[in-house]
C-alpha cells in the first residue's frame, strides 16, 4: 500500500491524465452525469417526500373519520331508511371495545354567521374536544386551543383561523379576548391559528368552539357529528375501520352487513396510497441512478480500454526497462479510481449546488414544491465507495489487456 | 557475459505451419566486448536481440546471460532481470513523449525502487555524460534524432547494466549524427560496459570490435574488426 502514499505514484498518473485532457474530460462528465443525476433525483424525491409530510405533518395520517347515514338494511323490525345517530356512549363502547386506538375524537360540524362590529361571513363552526390539537395540530399565532375548563363550564369561547382574521377584523387589531357573533350569540376569540396546508375548514375557514358549548347552543343533545379516531403506529387502520364500524352497528341494532348504515372515510388508507407512490418514486429513483452511474462507469473502462490500445508503446517501453506487470497494471487501475473518484466528487458537487439551487427558488415557503430536497451523507459515501469499487474493477479490464500485450509487440507497434 | 548453445527459435504461422528463425546458435560474448550482429532483414537478428534482451523466449537450446540460465522466465522475473542487468537503445528512440529527458532517463530507476532525489540525480548524471544537461527539462519532440537517442542512450545506461542492447541505434539517423552516437557507444564500451549492437550497416558494425554476420537463422561468420584488433582485447 506504500505506492499510494508515494509522490511518484501520482506524478505517474498526473501526468498520463494531462496527456489525454479531452479523453480524461469525457471520461469524468460520464461518471460525473451518473453521479450528479443520483444526487439529484434522490434530493428531488426526497423534497417530494417532505413536501408532502409538511402538508400533512400537522395531521394524524393512521386516522379514519366515522359518522353516521341511514341503514339500508331492514333489522330487527326496524324498516331500512332508519335514520341514525352517534351518541356520546359510542364513544365509551369504541374506547372500550377497539383495540390499538390512540385518539377517539368526537366532534359537531355546522354552519355559521359570524359577525364582527360591521363584517360579517359564513363559516364553518365545529364543536372540539381539547383533544383535537394532537390529532390536528393547531399552528397557533395568538392564544390558545380549547381546554378543558371551556368543556367544562360550557363556555362560550372560540379558537378561529387566521382567515376568518383577516376577514372580520381590521389589520392590527389584536384579537385575543375580542367577540365575535356566531348566530347572534356572543363569543371570545381565545386563539387564533394558521392553518396548514391541507384546509380542514373548507375554503371559507373553521371556528373551534367547545364541543360541551356546540352540544347546548345547537341543541344537539348527547349526539355527536362524527368521531375522528386514530390509531397506533402498529396497528393496521383498516381493521380499526371495520371493527368500529361493526360494533356500531351492533349498538345501533343495524344489519351487520349493512355497509350504507354508517359511512367513513379512511385517511390512512389514502394516505398510505400516497407513501406507496412515493416509495415507487424513490425505486426508481436508484434505479435510474445506479443504472447510469453503472453506465459512467463501463464508459470510464471503455475509455481507459482505447487508451491502454493508444498507449500500447508506451507500456512496451516501460516494460523494457524494468517495469513489472504489477507495477503497469496498479497504474492503470489508479488512474481509473482517480478517475472515477475526481468526477464522483465532482458530480456531488454539482448534485449539491443544483439540489441548493432548487432549494432556494421552489424549496422553502408555503407555496414549495419541494421541500428541504436533500440527500443523506451516508448514501453519498456509499454511492462514492460504490464509485471506487466499480472503478477498481473496470479499471482492471484495460489493466489486464495492458500487461496481457507482450513487451516486444508492444515495441513493434508504430 | 552472454552465451548460446544451440539456440533455436521458431514462430508460429497459421496453425500447422512455423518460421524458423533461428536455427541452432552457437554464440559467446564476454564481459567488455563491443559486439556487431550483421544481417539482412528477415536474417534474425532482431528475434536474437529480443531473445537477449528477455522480451522474448527461446525454444530449444541454452542462454546463459551473466552467467545465469534463462529459463521458464515469468514477465515478473524478466522485468527484473531486464532492469538489473540490461539497457535498450531502440531505432526509434522510444522515448515517452510527455516526459522531459530527465524524466526518461530517470524512468528505469523509478522501477528499480529508487528514491526520488537520488534518481534526479543520477539521471542528471548520465544526461551530463551524453552531453544533454541542458537539455533536461526538454521533451522529446524539442529534440533533434540525434539527442533523442543520446537521452535513450543514456536512460540505457542509468541503471548502470552489464549489457546494453542497441537494436539499430542509428538507422534513424543521419551520417553525422550516426558518427556521433557510435562514438558515444565507444566511449562507453571502453568504460568496460558490454555493448551489443544490432545493424545491417556495414560503417556501423565496422566500429565495433566483433562482428557476427547472420543469415537465415545461422551464423556464417564472426570476426574481429581491424578496429577490434587495435584493442588488444583479441589476442
């Protein structure tokens, strides 16, 4: 290993580089493109990925939103077309039923006019458990969410989004402790959030008001709108789904085959559609790359083949004065790992600056694309080491062709 | 120095057929001689040159170079043998182009293992001696014919060899310079260096002290030249 260390080594291979400049260019933007190409489509996939995890971050994804229709099943005496409704004491049999639940949370959904002074506008108001700041979490400039006093003395408080903000308040105007009307009742802004990119609102934006409040301003009773429920990490979302459903409509007196009784809608089943296109992505990703960078690779052998061909005489030469096949061979199985070693670095330059570049034009912002594209140090090393083995071993290719000519055909060459 | 007994080399054509190049040499050259091997083209002096020179093998018969068998020779021990006891001088010079004099000449002592400082100076050495100091840092291409083979002459001798091999040292060179490099060649026999000499000039073999004629694969005579007799090495 002392030749590595050696000065003249790398004189030796410095200056049969210089020689060829056109060739060793050629053969450094071909491992170089393969290189830059796997830096980048992996930093690109990688800004999808966490452009997306951005948009849903706020969002338990291992959830299913369950609520109520109409059975369409005739059931113990009860004609199909029965209208239902979920209780609170459903929230009690599926915390005590289901397994691998993290968050049962029941919530209310209406409509309202909410009126500030002078402005006014239709939104959304939903009746909230404090619990739903986990689930959704509230990116929260002002205030506070509802908390478990506002449950319960029934208070009549309001957590509002920014939109709703700006559309009933002057510019300036600090909101917190100020009223609003909500259907002619009074209520206090106790927070107010910025709202993710995934609406939950609709596009109008959502008031949170305690659920215990909505349940007695709206007359609702012990009902509850819909039940937003997640589960555990470990736990297949699916089989929460269905065993909810099943025993609701145990509860219920419904038809156990009646799918129509009681609808949902399965977040982490979408969600984990999406995570399958994104893996697909990132398959890809190295393949192509890979696939290329094997491509440089055999290019950078090609090139070192033509050249050992070229170089036939000089190797004679050197082989008539003393040089030893090992010697011709560690040459030219240097210049190829240089080679290949010089134009990786290179391409992971490149790679970083274009995935830099992306970063700072489409990268950052609510309106990004991609976010954070980047690629993780340990999968550029191994792509370099990768690099270094594949050049070692196309290196010895033109290696072994050099030493297989004899030295006196070497020397007849013209 | 360098001995043959019946030294036969033949090369293969097509499958069935061979050449036969050299049939049943008998040769002994000794330590200090200045040696001529005469012949037309095609009379095998240039397969006798390469089997000397260890870039090719023998088939049949004995070599003895310094008085050790050659045999069974892989490229490893060759290289070796060639940087330790022999030096090229080609027709066509050989030089690599893309390195200065200096570097050609310190090229074989690279391969000997020799230290870098050491192998500048002892390559500077042998430049001084063929009268190219000055001209050290120059490629090859910067010189004339008859520099380009006094740098090969003295990359030959760099290692300091017992024998050095010129396989038409002057066929690319003009009257003149041919004198020149002869006289060199001179100079280094009388030094007590062992120089064999490959030619089909009657002017150059006339300047070395023996001369085998070869035809057709076999020696047809071997004389001192009138030079050679002056010597007193013959006698």
């Amino acid at each position: 290993m002392k030749f590595l260390f050696d000065k003249d080594t790398w004189q030796e291979i410095y200056s049969s580089i210089r020689k060829n400049k056109l060739r060793t260019g050629i053969t450094i933007i071909g491992v170089m493109w393969g290189i830059f190409l796997l830096v980048v489509l992996l930093g690109a996939a990688r800004g999808v990925e966490n452009n997306f995890n951005r948009l849903f971050g706020n969002f338990a994804t291992n959830s299913v939103f369950v609520w109520a229709q109409s059975t369409s099943k005739p059931f113990k005496g009860f004609q199909e077309g029965k209208g239902l409704r979920l209780k609170m004491s459903d929230l009690d049999a599926i915390n005590r039923e289901i397994e691998g639940l993290e968050f049962v949370v029941p919530r209310h959904q209406g409509q309202a006019q909410a009126v500030h002074n002078f402005k006014y506008g239709n939104f959304g108001v939903f009746g909230d458990y404090p619990m739903l700041d986990k689930v959704q979490k509230k990116d929260l400039v002002y205030g506070r969410f509802i908390n478990e006093n506002d449950m319960k003395d029934r208070k009549k408080v309001c957590v509002i989004e920014e939109e709703i903000y700006k559309q009933l308040f002057d510019a300036d105007v600090y909101p917190i402790g100020a009223y609003i009307k909500l259907n002619d009742i009074n209520f206090q802004i106790v927070g107010m959030y910025k709202e993710g990119a995934i609406g939950t609102g609709g596009p109008q934006g959502a008031i949170h008001i305690p659920f215990t409040t909505f349940q007695q301003v709206y007359n609702r009773g012990d009902s509850v709108g819909w039940f937003m429920i997640t589960g555990k990490k470990e736990y297949d979302i699916k089989q929460i789904e269905a065993d909810v459903k099943l025993l609701l409509r145990n509860l219920h007196s419904v038809h156990p085959q009646d799918e129509r009784a009681f609808g949902s809608f399965n977040l982490g089943e979408a969600f984990g559609k999406f995570m399958g296109f994104l893996k697909g992505m990132q398959f890809l990703t190295w393949f192509v790359g890979i696939a290329t960078l094997i491509a440089g690779v055999f290019a950078i052998g090609n090139i070192l083949l033509i050249t050992v061909k070229e170089r036939t005489k000089e190797i004679g030469i050197r082989r008539a004065i003393g040089a030893k096949p090992w010697e011709i061979k560690r040459q030219i199985i240097l210049e190829s790992v240089f080679l290949t070693t010089l134009a990786g670095a290179l391409g992971i330059i490149f790679g970083g600056l274009i995935l830099m570049l992306i970063d700072s034009t489409v990268g950052s912002g609510p309106e990004a694309t991609l976010t954070n594209p980047t690629v993780d140090i340990p999968v550029v090393l191994i792509a370099a080491v990768a690099l270094i083995v594949f050049g070692t071993l196309i290196g010895l290719i033109p290696a072994q062709t050099a030493v297989s000519i004899r030295p006196i055909e070497a020397l007849r060459e013209e | 120095m360098i001995e043959f007994k019946k030294l036969h080399k033949s090369y293969p054509i097509g499958k069935k057929d061979s050449l036969h190049v050299l049939k049943g040499l008998d040769l002994k050259i000794n330590e200090g001689e200045f040696v001529s091997i005469m012949g037309s083209s095609g009379s095998g002096k240039s397969t006798l040159l390469n089997i000397v020179g260890l870039l090719d093998t023998h088939d049949e018969g004995e070599y003895f170079l310094n008085e050790q068998k050659i045999e069974k020779l892989d490229e490893k021990k060759a290289a070796i043998l060639r940087n330790k006891f022999l030096g090229f001088v080609f027709q066509s010079f050989n030089l690599i182009g893309y390195k200065t004099a200096l570097e050609n000449v310190a090229l074989p002592l690279y391969y000997k293992g020799v230290g870098r400082k050491e192998r500048q100076e002892t390559a500077l050495k042998y430049l001084d001696k063929v009268g190219l100091k000055n001209w050290a840092t120059h490629l090859p291409n910067e010189l004339s014919g008859g520099q380009k083979q006094r740098v090969a002459i003295a990359r030959a001798l760099v290692t300091n060899p017992k024998v050095v091999l010129a396989d038409e040292p002057t066929g690319a060179l003009d009257s003149t310079t041919t004198d020149s490099v002869m006289e060199l060649l001179t100079d280094i026999n009388n030094e007590g260096m062992t120089v064999f000499v490959i030619t089909h000039e009657e002017e150059v073999a006339e300047q070395t002290d023996r001369v085998v004629r070869l035809k057709d694969g076999v020696i047809i005579s071997d004389e001192i030249t009138e030079k050679g007799k002056l010597t007193g090495r013959y006698v």
